[in-house]
C-alpha cells in the first residue's frame, strides 16, 4: 500500500505536489510537508492511475522573474473518469474532419442508363488534437455510416460499408432517366476521446457529419449501330465520336 503523501494544498505557502484521497491529518515528518499540512490516502480510481496534479505560478509582468513566486494549486490529484470535461457534440463537430473521397465508377463525365454506377469512399480513422477546457484531448474519429444521395429523386442509400471499387462492388445505383445528374455523399462519424499521455478512452455523446460531392455528370443512352466499316475508317459514322 502506498504511503499517505503531503497535501500541500492547505500549506500556507505551498510547493507543488500531491493533494489525494481522504484527509487524514498534519504530519510534518513526511518529505516536504509543514505543521499546516494535511496528509492524504492514495486515490484508488476506477479508470488507471490518477492524474497528476496541475500547478500554476502568475507573475504581474514579462519582466518578474519566475523565482520566488508562489505556485498556485488549480487541481489535485483525480480520476480520469473524474476530471476530464466531457466532449458534447457540438464540441465534435467543431473539429475540423476531413470529409471522405466521393469514388464514381466508371470515372468519366457521362455514366450509362439502366447500368450500374458505383460507388465507393475512404473508410479511414482519423485521429485529431484538440484543448477542451484547457485540457489537451487527443479525438480518434470513425466514419460509420455512409448516405448517397444520386441527384435523381430517389430515395438516399444508406450504407455501413464505405464500398469497394470494380469488380468488388457492393454499393451501386442504377439511372433510369437521362439528364445531369450529381451525387452527394453525407458521412456519419461517431468519436471517442482522452486526454493526451492517458489510456482512458471516454465515447463522445453525438455524431458529426461530412459531405462531398461528385463533379456534374450526364446519365447517356448507347444505341448500337450498323455500320460498312471500322470507326478508324469511319470516324463520323454513328456511335464512332
């Protein structure tokens, strides 16, 4: 078990170091520790080691020397299930994420009606740092659900699979009209987050969204025709431009 630590907190002029636990009375034989300091269990928390604690010296101008001010005690030791401030979702979609790259197959300006056009995006994790409340917050982001929207007027595809380029396709959409068509992908991140230099992950309560969108491309029919020789031979002849 370890032994109870000084908690220089209630020192009249403290140095930095531990303020953990239950109080359990002044010992000035311990390291560091005066007639006016408590003494403190060590914190057993529920999610790792306890944090830390954090101290702060202030001086009044850039030309005070930092020698001889007092420090000032913000934090105490803590759990890290106690003291990390929790991301919300607006905090998360603040973050600056990547929107995922929008893949059309085939990979031209005009696609073919009643055929399949493909689809397909980036699944990447993306790992971002941020401050919340003056915390360092390292923020792992994942794209979980993928929502196309083909320009057409029919209703959005949405999908858990970030697809797959030909032949290993799983998320198509068939023109059946001609015209000019865009499509619009909205992904769906779901987050977790820690501060920086611990192992305790905490999941952020909400989502964000990205989207992207394809260049303008046109829905064309093919007509096959009969012709007296090759398109080399014929460059103007139907179906050859």
């Amino acid at each position: 078990m370890r032994a109870p630590l000084c908690d220089s907190s209630t020192d009249a002029n403290p140095e930095p170091g531990p303020a953990v636990g239950e109080v359990v009375g002044g010992d000035p034989a311990l390291p560091g520790c005066s007639a006016n300091n408590a003494t403190r269990r060590p914190l057993v928390c529920d999610a790792g080691q306890p944090t830390l604690p954090l101290w702060r010296q202030t001086r009044p101008a850039v030309t005070v020397p930092w020698t001889g001010l007092p420090w000032q005690l913000v934090r105490g030791y803590g759990c890290p299930e106690d003291v990390v401030p929790p991301m919300t979702a607006e905090d998360f979609r603040r973050l600056p994420l990547p929107a995922p790259t929008l893949n059309v197959q085939p990979a031209r300006a005009w696609v073919l009606v009643n055929k399949e056009t493909i689809v397909y995006t980036d699944p990447a994790v993306v790992h971002l740092t941020t401050d919340l409340l003056g915390y360092p917050m390292e923020v792992e982001a994942t794209p979980s659900r993928f929502t196309y929207d083909f320009g057409d007027g029919s209703a959005p595809l949405a999908t858990t699979s970030p697809g797959a380029p030909w032949p290993h396709q799983d998320t198509s959409h068939v023109y059946r009209r001609l015209g000019t068509r865009t499509i619009t992908l909205t992904t769906t991140w779901t987050g977790r987050y820690r501060v920086v230099g611990t192992t305790v992950w905490h999941d952020v309560a909400g989502t964000a969204t990205t989207t992207a969108t394809s260049a303008p491309f046109e829905v064309q029919e093919l007509r096959a025709h009969l012709v007296a020789g090759t398109c080399t031979e014929h460059p103007d002849d139907p179906g050859c431009s």
